[in-house]
C-alpha cells in the first residue's frame, strides 16, 4: 500500500474529539482530546502535529480525511485544518452522504452522524439485527434490522450530564469519581451512596430500554455498546453482549470507502 492512502477519521462529539489513522483497515492509532468549538484549523494543525509524531505517523502520508461533526460550529475550522495541514478536502457526513444504509424513520435528515456511523459499523462486523448504545454525552440507543436498514432510536441524558445536574442542583452533595465500580448498592457513606445511584441507576436505565426496543426488533438484536464511559457500564449491564471502543472510527473508515 502506498502510504499517502493512509486515511484520517475525526469524530467530533460535544464532549470530546477523536482522531484515528487508518492504513487499509487496520487503525494504527488514535487520540482522544477535548472537544472545544472555538478552536481554530491553526490550532488543530499544531495539535495533530505533535500526536502524529508522536504515534511515529508522517503527516505526509495522510491521503484522506474523513469528519463527523455533531459540533456546527466547528465544522468550518476542521474543514480549513485538512485542507492547511493535509491538502485534501474534508469528506464530511452528512445527509445525502453514500451509506448504502437504508433510513426507516419519518425524518432521515435528522439522524445524528455519529449514530448512523455506530449503526453502519456495527451491521457490517456483524450482519444481524443490533442495537447500538452509545455512552457519549448523551446515551443513545439505535435499532438496526437484520436487512442493515436503520429503524430509529432512543435519546436518553449521558452519565455526564446527570452528574453535572446533581453535583450543582444539590448543593450539599460532593463530587464524585464516577470511574470506579461501586462496592455496594447500599451505600455507607455520601459518596458511596452517590457511585451506586449513578452507576446502577444508569445500568438500570440501560437495560430497560433494551428490553423494550427487542420486542419491537426481530429477530432478537444483538447488543453492542460503544462510548467512553462503555467498559465502566457493559460490567453492570447483563444486556450488553459487546463492547467495541473504536467502533465509530471504524464506520467513517467504512464511509470513506463508499464515497472514494
């Protein structure tokens, strides 16, 4: 393979932003950093500089870049960025973009990308009815046919999210470290009672939605879960099958290709 086909995916979500090289199918690295919506193609250029020397990547080598953008303010500094640092033009997914996905809902425009990419990854590693859980800043939940056709979903808070709202809503409750299993659904203390009610609470959310989205999906879907609070969730939730940490990467990869 000539290394100027190596191709960069960006997923630009409201939490954070995440880079991935691809060279053919295989993803030879990857970064995650904060996302922030004022920063300019200048600032992206000395960012991606430093985490591609870093990963032993050439710049020079990057023939492609691929964009999912949730973030519309962004959208034009990532656009100027691949084209000041790379010389391409940004693919960017959006509606009318080649999926070869077939869109089941009243108002297919209004799909975000990073829900159909998961949808797209995850129907073409496994062919089979799925559902897709998304743990970003929101939790999303997507339901996918056994014909690879995207039949709509759930928008629930992200485990973030919630947190922030209590942490400020309830004055004299701390801050929590939300990253650690919880010893207990009962807790002995503040902080404790506040992990398992966070943690178990969502993993309840969880599988509840999952239930009711199988009985409107057959055959019976398989789950798969992605995002980066995923590894924490999939132990408490029996409904989880898979977690994949890359799978949004690995769909704008797919995309690309479809649109080369």
């Amino acid at each position: 393979m000539n290394e100027k086909e190596r191709l960069l995916v960006l997923d630009a979500g409201n939490t954070n932003t995440v880079f991935g090289v691809y060279e053919g199918e295989e993803l030879i690295g990857s970064w995650r950093i904060r996302t922030e919506k004022d920063r300019t193609a200048d600032e992206y250029s000395v960012l991606m500089d430093v985490l591609l020397r870093q990963g032993k990547i050439d710049p020079a080598s990057i023939g492609g870049v691929i964009v999912s953008c949730v973030v519309p303010p962004m959208l034009n500094s990532l656009e100027r960025f691949s084209l000041l640092y790379f010389g391409v033009t940004a693919l960017i997914v959006e509606p009318g973009i080649k999926t070869k996905m077939p869109i089941r809902i009243d108002s297919p425009k209004e799909v975000g990308a990073d829900r159909l990419v998961n949808a797209l990854a995850a129907y073409e590693r496994y062919k089979c009815s799925l559902i897709v859980v998304d743990f970003g800043t929101a939790t999303t939940f997507d339901g996918v046919s056994a014909k690879g056709e995207y039949l709509g979903g759930s928008i629930a808070p992200g485990v973030m999210i919630s947190c922030e709202a209590l942490f400020q809503r309830a004055s004299k409750l701390p801050r929590v470290e939300i990253f650690t299993r919880p010893k207990a659904a009962l807790g002995k203390d503040t902080v404790s009672a506040m992990t398992s009610g966070i943690i178990y609470g969502f993993a309840g959310m969880v599988e509840g939605i999952v239930r009711r989205m199988k009985l409107e999906i057959q055959p019976t879907p398989k789950v798969v879960a992605t995002g980066g609070l995923a590894r924490i969730l999939e132990k408490e939730c029996d409904c989880i099958d898979e977690t994949l940490e890359f799978l949004t990467l690995e769909g704008l990869r797919i995309i690309y290709e479809r649109n080369r």
